[in-house]
C-alpha cells in the first residue's frame, strides 16, 4: 500500500464539513455555514446568461478580465476616492480563499513569522504552513477585540505578515479608527506586510463605515486585500473574488497566481462588471443583512442564548454558558440531533481550545427560516 506523507500536521475534515454532514443527516435547519439559502438578484442571474450566451468561454487574462477590474476600480473610487489602476492594482481570483491562499504563498519565506489573530478564518494557518512560515497565534481579549499589545509583544525579526480580517468571521467585529492608528505604528519603519481580508466589506451595520486598509496612503504600501463576489452577491458557490494592492505587492501575487489556477471563468467575469454598474447593488446591502440580523436577534432574546456584538459579516455569536457547560462542539452537534438547528462551534477557529461556550449562527437566510430556528431555540432550556 502506498504512504503518503501529509504535508500538513493537520488531521481529519474542517468543522464545516463535519457540521454540514452531519446538518444533512440530521435534516437541520442549517445556520451553520456561511452561505445564503435565498434567491440570487433576477437581474444578476440574466446577466450571467446573457454573457454565457455571448461566447465568453475560454481563457481570461491571467489577471481577470479587463472589463470587470475597470468596473472594480470605479468601485472604489465612489466608496474610497481611490484611483486604482486596473491594470496593475487589481487581480481576478477563484474566490477570497485563493486570493488569501496566493497571498501567503507570495510574501511568506520558509520560517518567517506571521501573527493569526484568533479566532480567525480556517484557511489561514494551513496556508502558512504550506508556505514553511510559522504562525503565531494572537487571540482576541474576551470581548473580541484585537490585543495590540499582544501583537506588539508577539511582532520578532522573523515577522514576515500580519493577517487582519473586517468584518471579521467569526465574531462580526469591524475595525475602528484607533485600530488602523495602531497598525501603522507597529508596522512602520519595518518590513512586515499586511494581508487584509475583506470579504464581508459591504455587510457592515448600525450606520458604521468599513475601514479598508487600502484606503489608508501608508498602510496600502505594505497590504494585499482580498474580497469576495460570492459574499457580497449571495453566489457563493461560483467562487469569484479579487485582490487589491499597489503594483509590488502585485506582481508577488500573480507570480503565485498564474501557477495556481492561471484565470477564472470568462463569461461570469463579464455579468459582475455590467452588474457593479449599479452602484445600489452593493450600496444597499447594508440594510438588507441588518434587517435580517435585528429579527434573529430580537427573536433570541426570548431563548437563554446570550448575544454578543455583532457589526459586520452575516454571523452573530452567542453564548450559551446558561443551557450547558458541555464542550462548544458537543454542544453543537446535541443541537443538531436532538433539536434540528446547526451552529458552528467556535473552538475550531481557534489553534488551542479557548474554552469558550459560544457558538455562531449565520443569519443570511430568508426571513421564514430563521423564524423557524428562533422557534426551536426558544424552546431549549
């Protein structure tokens, strides 16, 4: 029988996997995972078959699509005042996750350092690891904010990237101003890079603004960000996003890029470009998530789950210390078994168990589907 060394110290599937399978078995109200179970816009999915039946099916530029990295860039120009060059400032990729995946494999060198704040996207530390860095876990204080003081006692010479994620999944934290002034300060004068996960930038709530790294003059010249179509438009699974960085940090990674999936689908490229013509496609979604957030969570005040803050992204945690001491992830799966409702634990994102008894709902489902779940979570005492 072959063997076949793993490359990575990592065993068994990602808690997204085990919770989804299990949801399924189960038949569960599935506000595990983070996709909607909604309709995607009539107007977007026209323009898909439109650009299908234009002709649109072979290789795009290994950079994207020219067309859909113009419109990116008018974007940004109406949400930042930023003058992106499309040409040399902005990549088409398979997603945010390659996009991040493409990111460290660029800037991270065999047994550099880079600082995780925790908890913190799963695909993080795999992707570090492929990359022969080491990361350094730096978790959040118990109200989820980030502990700079942490990171600056966690920042060595062999410090190589930070990684930020905001809004942030999974505890729907968002970045404020005193945070970015901190960022600056730790990173001045050195020659750490920033990864700025964004995915969520258009799901920000309680008339607050998202705070890209990119759009800060001395920040951007150190960071990659990276977004996701997908989030933004409720397509998960057509896995389309983009990165953004100055021409440097761009160039390292297409040098990754072009190896990895070289392009992405042709024709889709070309109904998102028409599609972000329509500035309120993106603009209004803010009230859109926030309307389903704020009836998830009045309906959760009447069951003995505690919320915790939530300012971005389509998931709320919840603490649940009032119904069971029992470990997050037996937790979560005696939920879905014995009660028809699928969380996420939050220990996973997590790389040491933190002890916490919270889990995460997504609440990016239609309005009957999350009045089902507050029915059953109401009940459990």
């Amino acid at each position: 029988m072959l063997s076949i060394p793993s490359k990575l110290n990592l065993s068994g599937e990602s808690i997204f996997s085990t919770i989804a399978k299990l949801s399924n078995q189960h038949n569960a109200i599935n506000l595990g995972q983070g996709f909607p179970d909604f309709a995607i816009d009539p107007t977007l999915k026209k323009l898909v078959q439109e650009a299908a039946h234009g002709g649109n099916h072979q290789y795009a530029p290994m950079q994207g699509k020219l067309v859909l990295r113009q419109a990116i860039a008018k974007k940004f120009e109406k949400t930042f005042g930023l003058n992106l060059d499309p040409e040399e400032e902005i990549t088409i990729t398979a997603g945010a996750t390659q996009a991040l995946f493409c990111s460290i494999q660029a800037l991270v060198q065999k047994d550099d350092e880079v600082i995780v704040i925790e908890p913190g996207y799963d695909s993080y530390i795999p992707s570090i690891l492929l990359a022969g860095g080491i990361p350094i876990s730096c978790p959040m204080t118990k109200t989820f904010k980030i502990d700079w003081d942490l990171i600056s006692q966690c920042i060595s010479s062999k410090t190589s990237l930070i990684i930020i994620n905001s809004p942030h999944n999974p505890t729907g934290q968002i970045l404020e101003a005193k945070d970015i002034q901190l960022l600056r300060e730790l990173t001045r004068n050195t020659n750490i890079k920033i990864l700025s996960d964004e995915v969520y930038q258009h799901l920000i709530y309680d008339k607050k603004q998202h705070l890209s790294l990119f759009a800060d003059e001395e920040l951007r010249t150190r960071t990659i960000c990276t977004y996701s179509f997908g989030k933004t438009f409720h397509t998960t699974g057509w896995k389309l996003g983009y990165a953004l960085a100055l021409p440097p940090l761009t160039k390292a990674l297409r040098s990754v890029h072009q190896w990895n999936v070289f392009s992405v689908n042709s024709f889709i490229q070309i109904a998102l470009a028409e599609y972000l013509n329509n500035p309120s496609h993106y603009l209004n979604l803010p009230q859109f998530y926030q309307k389903k957030r704020d009836l998830f969570a009045e309906g959760m005040k009447q069951s003995r789950f505690k919320a915790i803050k939530c300012h971005g992204t389509y998931f709320q945690l919840y603490d649940y210390s009032a119904l069971s001491d029992e470990p997050d992830i037996l937790f979560a799966e005696r939920l879905i078994k014995e009660h028809k409702v699928a969380s996420i634990p939050i220990s996973p994102f997590y790389s040491k168990d933190p002890n916490q008894k919270i889990l995460r709902f997504c609440f990016a489902k239609k309005e009957t589907t999350l009045q089902k779940a507050l029915k059953v979570l109401q009940s459990i005492h």
